[in-house]
C-alpha cells in the first residue's frame, strides 16, 4: 500500500546564503490539521509555500523531502509539478478579498478555476452552484452574479474556499485564513473548513499566529522558532503543558477570554527573534531562554522523541518551561476607579449615502477608562471612532469633550483639543510616512501636539521613548526596516507626543502575533496606568478587548446593542448577539456550520438583529423598536426579552484556560427561540 498524507522529512531551505528552514519534519495524515505557530519571522510561511516548491527569488532547498501520498514534490519535472499544483493543491490565503478578481463575477471566477477538466459549459455552471452551495452561501443562484465587493468579507473567504476546493485538492493549505475576521465569521468559516476536511479526507496544514485558533482547530500542532520545528505534538497536550520554554512563552502572552489584565497578565517573550542566516552557536532560542545554561549556548540540541511522551522536542530540559507570571496584587496595580465623563456622544448619526453606518448611538467614556468596542465588520465600530476623531462626514448629534462642545469636523477644533483626542489606527504601515525617520515622525508630533510645560524636545523626545519602550537605536531607521511591534509602538508613541486625554485605538492588535501583541497591550496598559489617559478601544477579538477593557459596548448595524462593565456583558444575561460572539470565541469549532447570512438591504423597523436571532418573538421583535432593560449596575441591554430570559454569555473554559478542540464536538448558536 503506497504511503498517505504529506510526509516532510529533513527539510532545510535558504534564500541566498541565509538558512531559512533548519532540518524541518513531521507527518499529516488524511483527514486531520496539522497547525503552525509561531512569531512573525519565524518561517511559518516560507515552510507553507515550499509545500508546493514556490519560492521567492533567491530561494532554494538545501535537502530534505516533501511527500504526498507518496509523490517527491520537489523530484516533479516543471510540467509535471504544475499539474500536481493543479490537481493536489490548494491554497486558501490571508486577504480574502486580493485573491480575488474585483473585475470578475464570483461565478466567472469559479468558472476560471474548472477550466482543463474536461467539463461542458452547463456542467460548469451547474459545478460552480454546486461549489456555492458546499461552502453555506445563501442564494448561490443570485451570488455567482455578484462582484467581490458586493459580498461580506466572511462570504468572501467562502468563496476563496470554494475555489480551492474545485480540484479536490488532496493537499490543502491554509494561510492566516481568519486574521481580521470577527468572532462570529471567523467561527463560520473554520466551522466550514472542518466539515470541508472531513468530506475531502485531505491533509490540512493550517499556518496562525493565533494559539486559540490552533487549539480550536487543530488535531495536531508544530510550533516553529528561528525556521526549526522546537516542538511538535497532539494540541491538546502541547497548549495544555507545553514541554519547550518557547511554546510556554507564546501561551503566557495570550489574552484568555473571561480574565482581565489584574487576573493574569500578560508576558511577552523577551528579546528578538535571529535573522535568517544568524548563526547562534547554539540553541536558537538561548539568548531568550529564562532556562538556558552553558550547555544550550555550546550546541544546538537535536530533536528529541522520548523525553515527553507524543511528543518532539528539541531541547535540552524538555518539560522545563518558567513559572507563569503571578495575579496582579492588591494595590500594585488594581482596577484604576473611573473619574469625571470626559467624553459624550448623544444621539449621533453618520450616513454613506443613503447607508445609516452609525445609527443615534448614545456613548459615554470616563477619565482614566477602558471602553472596549466591539462587534463584527460592518457594524460601524470604525465609522463612530472617526466621527470621535473628527473624520468623519458631517451628520445629527452632539460630541462633548469634558462638557464643552467638539466640533465634528477636525479642522474646526483648536489646537488644544486636537492634541487632547487621538487615535492609533490598525495599519501602522499605512500610517506612517514611509520616507521619514522614526526621529522626524516623532519631534513633529512632538511640535504638533506639545502639551504646556512639555520642555525642550531633545529632553521631551527622550522623556516619550522611556515612556513607550522604545530603543533610541530605532531613531535614525525609516518605518520599513521596523518590525511590525516595532511600527506599532512608533504609532503610539506618536499618539501619545502630545499627553492626550482620549487615544482611540482602532484594531491597534489585530496582525500583530501574540507576543508582540502582549507587549503592545501591556504598553497601553502602562501608559493608562501612569497618565490616566482614556481609551476608546476596538477590536474584533473578545480575549483581547476583555483584557484590557474597563467597560464594553457592543455594536450591531449601526447601533449599541448592549453596554455595561466588561466582566458583566462577556458573562451575561447578554443581548443574544453578544452571546453569538463570545459562544464563537470560546467554543470548539463543530461540524455544525449555518448559512452564512447575506447582507441587511434595509435598516429594519425593529430590532435590528432579529432576522438572525433564534430568541425572536413573532410579531414583535422585526416590527417594534426594542427597549433598554437594566440588567445590572451600569450593564444595558436592548432587547425586547425579559431579563431573566437572556442568554448567559459565560465561555466554556474555566477562566484562564484556553479552549481546545475536541474531535466530533458541535458547537452550539444562539439557542432558544420562541
């Protein structure tokens, strides 16, 4: 019987003369998911494309083999290896949306894919709705006519599955395929690829920066340093007790949904990750290791199999991993009490066209708050942030900073109150000029945003380095020899130049892996913790925002569904759309995946959220505006259910835990109904 699945053994690639991937190995077989974590750099990505030998310029491989079901990928003839590309592989990549032509109708486009196999003009089209139907998208008669733009970007992802899936591929390979979807589509589509994976009976290696994703996943997981494989094993265990103090590094740096900064802070992995090529002498991650001792720094330690059972390990004291970091305690640095209302926002509407994107939101933020904004894309979380930072177009409301009245267009605020609102935007790479100097990026928002009594700006350029961590060795580089932590805190630190009362953070986290990550939040934390200044924070992922948030106020199609203290909304009683979010972030991924839902066409006269609400009362929710019931100190929900039949939002792990997939295990919607 020939050999199954993808077997990689030995595999070691190099662009130029710097070694990349170090002596790779490990095995998939048909029908699971084998997962790849690890931080940015660390050639996750190169060791996900030389699957199907593609390399940038430069590349090559120094030896090793890739297998699939017995096939030498990288012994294939250049005709032959695009045949194989063409019938075993599929790619499913990051930006949904680049994958895509936006000149071509979806169905076009799938059409493009199943040209070669031998198919008439209406067995592909009947192919095509075939392809609609088994990634859950609704109507697929009328979404093969539509162009990318005019799908949701969950509907979006499901149609790049869609194409992937054409060729039945026996190899399928996914690339970040979630970064920057919201909890709800996220589920959605990894609920998708786990059903998909079950009927293809294809080895699937899925790359993520996301250790919660890996474990909701995952059958098995690789955890990759420096291009070397430094642990390998069953999910469960790894993430569970991890035998390498790398992968122990990576899950002290994950925010748990249902734990707070005071709970369980976060720690990120000390140090840099070695350039490709940088040779150590040793153990790779010795200069990082809390444990390492002469032994690791004379000599590289070879993979290990017995030391911890099902598992590989390449260390030298495998199951040896640092104490996790204590609870904050009492008085150190407890919850900050929040003070005066700093801002308000009363009855405020922004339209595009004749889109309402924010719909009479009320909102209030404190001196010294967390308010943590979330909800999924399209719920107008950004457009209400801009309105905030006054850029946004003109529209009804009112904004007050500290009781005076702000006006809604930036141009129009004085300098004193432009320096006092500020705002973190998500893409630092978009943000930053990139013909400047992190030097001249910084003394401008220093000149810019002075605050009274700020000093000389050698001394007040020092005084912002010291208080956002940054290496003055960093100064004289431009933004694209930057890491993206790196990038990221030259961002806030430009935000910060002027001593702001409100930074608002838009999606400040969202690409950044989980130790940059960690160091990122804690910085904010930091900088809330000395200064006192607010923050309007939005983020897609619960984890993060219940982390670091004081109070959460949740979004749908314009309006604030919910509102209370952070504990509270993320425990219940909820508003049976928070409940859908957080069941999406703390559940394992099931078999059981819905249709996805289309986009609203109109703004309903109702609740808005009633056409997806598995609670809803016939007759009254889609016809009658909701009420705001009180469900507990300062905790608002809008919905016509009476408290006590509110669904409870509690994650399904205990708090601090992460949760883990377990195979065959549904995971449950929003349930009831009435």
């Amino acid at each position: 019987m020939s050999e199954q699945g993808l077997v990689v053994e030995g595999l070691s690639t190099a662009y130029g003369s710097a070694r990349v991937l170090h002596d790779v190995s490990f095995r998939v077989a048909p029908g699971e998911i084998y997962g790849l974590v690890g931080e940015s750099g660390c050639g996750k990505s190169t060791l996900a494309y030389a699957l199907a030998r593609h390399f940038a310029p430069g590349g090559h491989v120094l030896g090793g083999s890739v297998r699939l079901d017995g096939t030498e990928v990288l012994a294939l003839e250049e005709r032959e290896l695009r045949e194989w590309r063409a019938s075993r592989l599929a790619f499913v990549h990051q930006d949904a949306a680049g994958a895509l032509d936006p000149t071509m109708r979806i169905g076009r486009q799938l059409a493009e894919v199943l040209r070669g196999r031998g198919l008439s003009r209406r067995e592909t089209a009947a192919r095509v709705l075939e392809l609609l139907r088994a990634v859950r998208l609704p109507a697929p008669e009328r979404l093969a006519l539509r162009f990318p733009h005019q799908l949701s970007g969950g509907q979006q992802q499901r149609v790049v599955i869609a194409a992937a899936l054409a060729t039945e591929p026996r190899l399928l390979v996914l690339d970040e395929p979630t970064t920057g979807l919201d909890a709800s589509v996220e589920h959605e589509v990894l609920g998708l690829l786990a059903e998909l994976r079950d009927r293809l009976d294809a080895a699937v290696v899925l790359v993520s920066h996301d250790l919660g994703l890996i474990g909701r996943m995952c059958d098995r997981v690789g955890v990759l340093y420096a291009g070397r494989l430094v642990e390998s094993g069953p999910v469960r265990e790894v993430l569970a007790a991890p035998a390498h103090p790398y992968t122990a590094g990576l899950l002290a740096a994950v925010p748990v949904l249902g734990t707070t900064r005071h709970d369980r802070p976060l720690r990120s992995v000390s140090g840099r990750l070695p350039l490709p090529g940088e040779t150590t002498g040793g153990c790779a991650f010795a200069p990082r290791c809390a444990l390492a001792e002469d032994a690791c720094r004379a000599a590289e330690p070879p993979p290990a199999t017995g030391a911890v059972r099902g598992r590989t390990v390449r260390c030298l004291r495998p199951g040896e991993v640092p104490p996790a970091a204590p609870p904050v305690t009492a008085g150190a640095s407890a919850p900050r009490k929040a003070g005066a209302v700093l801002l308000e926002v009363r009855d405020l509407v922004r339209r595009y066209g004749t889109t309402v994107a924010v719909d009479h939101v009320d909102l209030t933020v404190r001196e010294g708050e967390v308010l943590g904004l979330v909800g999924e894309s399209g719920s107008g979380k950004t457009t209400l942030a801009r309105a905030i930072a006054g850029l946004a177009s003109d529209g009804t409301g009112t904004l007050a900073l500290r009781g005076a009245p702000l006006p809604p267009r930036l141009a129009r605020r004085e300098a004193d109150v432009r320096r006092r609102v500020q705002m973190v935007f998500q893409n630092p790479d978009a943000s930053l000029n990139p013909s400047h100097r992190v030097r001249t990026v910084l003394r401008r928002a220093l000149t810019t945003l002075a605050a009274p009594g700020t000093g000389r700006e050698s001394a007040a350029l020092e005084d912002l380095l010291e208080r956002t961590r940054i290496d003055a060795d960093l100064l004289d580089r431009l933004p694209g020899r930057l890491s993206g932590g790196q990038k990221q805190r030259v961002s806030i630190a430009r935000g910060f130049a002027g001593r702001p009362d409100l930074v608002i953070c838009d999606e400040p986290v969202s690409a950044l892996d989980v130790s940059v990550q960690a160091a990122v939040l804690e910085l904010l934390a930091d900088q809330r913790d000395r200064t006192g200044t607010s923050y309007l924070f939005i983020s897609h992922d619960l984890a993060v925002v219940g982390h670091l948030a004081d109070r959460i106020a949740v979004m749908y199609r314009g309006a604030v569904v919910e509102e209370g203290p952070a504990a509270d909304v993320l425990r219940g009683p909820s508003h049976p759309y928070t409940a859908l979010l957080v069941e999406a972030a703390a559940r394992p991924v099931g078999a059981g995946v819905p249709e996805a839902p289309s986009p609203p066409s109109a703004r309903p006269t109702g609740c808005r959220f009633a056409d997806r609400c598995a609670r809803r009362i016939t007759g009254l929710c889609a016809e009658v505006p909701p009420p705001v019931r009180a469900v507990g100190a300062g905790h608002l929900v809008r919905c016509h259910l009476e408290v006590a039949e509110l669904p409870l939002g509690a994650p399904s792990s205990p708090p601090g835990q992460m949760v883990l997939r377990e195979r065959g295990q549904q995971s449950p919607g929003v349930r009831g109904g009435r």
